[in-house]
C-alpha cells in the first residue's frame, strides 16, 4: 500500500487480521495473491499465489527448484486469505519450527512436531527439486501442496479449487491494490473492443475456455498431468 494510506483501513487491518502489516508484506498463516502480468490482463482471476509462514514470511514457487523466501516474486500482495491454523488444520501444538534449528528434532515419541512452519519447510524442501511449468507444476501446485500438508479443511485441495478459493474469498488488501489489479484488464478489454471488435470478444472467449479447460480435464480427468 501507498504512502497515503488511510488510516481507518490500517486500524481496521490491525483489529480484523492479526499480524497483518501489508507495507512489510508480513501476512501470517494466510494464502496470498497478486496479478501476473500479461496472462491477468487478459484473464484477471488467473494470478500468482503464495502462502506464509506463521511470522509472515510470504513462500512461493517461483521457477525451477526454486522457491522465493521473502521477496514475492510478481510484486505486492493484493488479495489474500488468512487460516485460522488452530481451528481449520490438522496440527499437533507445537511452536513454530521456524523459531529455532531444535525445533525439527523429534518429539518425545519419535515423531516429528507436525506445526504450521514445519509443513511448509517440507512442502519447500520438496518443490527445490521440482520443475516449473505454468501447465504442470506451479505456484498453485506449491500452495495446493502445502494446504494438504496442513490438512487445511480436511484436504483435497489441488489447482482449481484453490484458485477458486481465493478468487471467491480472498480479501483486497486495499482499493488501490483492487483497481491495481482489475485496471489493466479494464484497458485492455476497452482497446481490444475498441480495435479489434467482435474477433476480440471471440479471441478472449476462447483464451478462458481453452485455458480453463486444460486445468479442468488435467485435474479431475487425468490426475497425473498437474504435480502436487
């Protein structure tokens, strides 16, 4: 967010999302969302995703065995979601193993502490060793990935019921990071109207299907295609 920032927004902030402090990109337990350029241009829902650790730190998948720690890597957060670990996860009540090195020994009962940080530093540790494609393998699947880790809602999640999720829950971070993200789409759309016409109505409509598509019948209808 901006320098001119509304007061009343970062209260409201500080009283509704504990933790949150969207000038320092410090969103804790949640899922996060900004546009991609280009691709949410032309389909604004299409976007990049992230999730965070309990201090905030915002994980995403950002290419070929590598994920970005701390540095999202299309720009600001603009929507996100934030998880109540305790009530909707499936968790032992251990402290956040991002706290210290002992925190990945073994419990009491041979067992390593199944916490909020923990999951992600595995679900991390295996997708360094994955490649990226927009297709197959990528930053949903991350995020998809680490919600099953966490038995986030009992699990099932995979790229197309996560992208649902936050399109359809995900709260803006403020007015301007909402017009940030639709704006583009808006002008688009208004000169491809304007130049283009009807071919351009027909030319987005089949950019959504044959995207859409592929996520739907990749994910439900060939299982293996999208790496999880």
């Amino acid at each position: 967010m901006g320098e001119n920032e509304d007061p009343e927004q970062q209260r409201m902030f500080e009283e509704h999302c504990p933790g949150i402090d969207p000038k320092r990109a410090r969103f804790p337990c949640c899922i996060v969302w900004t546009p991609l350029p280009v691709i949410s241009w032309l389909l604004p829902f299409v976007g990049h995703l992230g999730i965070c650790r309990e201090d905030g730190v915002i994980l995403d998948f950002a290419g070929p065995n590598f994920v970005c720690v701390d540095n999202f890597t299309f720009g600001a957060v603009t929507r996100y979601i934030q998880i109540n670990k305790d009530k909707d996860c499936s968790l032992f009540p251990y402290p956040s193993a991002f706290e210290s090195k002992d925190q990945y020994d073994l419990d009491s009962s041979g067992r390593h502490p199944i916490t909020w940080d923990y999951a992600l530093r595995k679900g991390t540790e295996g997708f360094q060793h994955y490649s990226y494609s927009l297709f197959t393998c990528n930053c949903h699947s991350f995020v998809a990935n680490n919600l099953n880790r966490l038995g986030f809602q009992s699990g099932g999640w995979n790229v197309v019921n996560l992208a649902a999720f936050i399109f359809l829950k995900g709260q803006w971070v403020s007015t301007g990071a909402m017009v940030r993200s639709y704006l583009p789409f808006l002008i688009v759309c208004g000169m491809g109207l304007l130049l283009g016409g009807f071919p351009f109505v027909i030319f987005m409509a089949f950019f959504a299907i044959l995207l859409i598509g592929w996520f739907l019948l990749a994910t439900y209808c060939f299982k293996d295609l999208i790496q999880l």
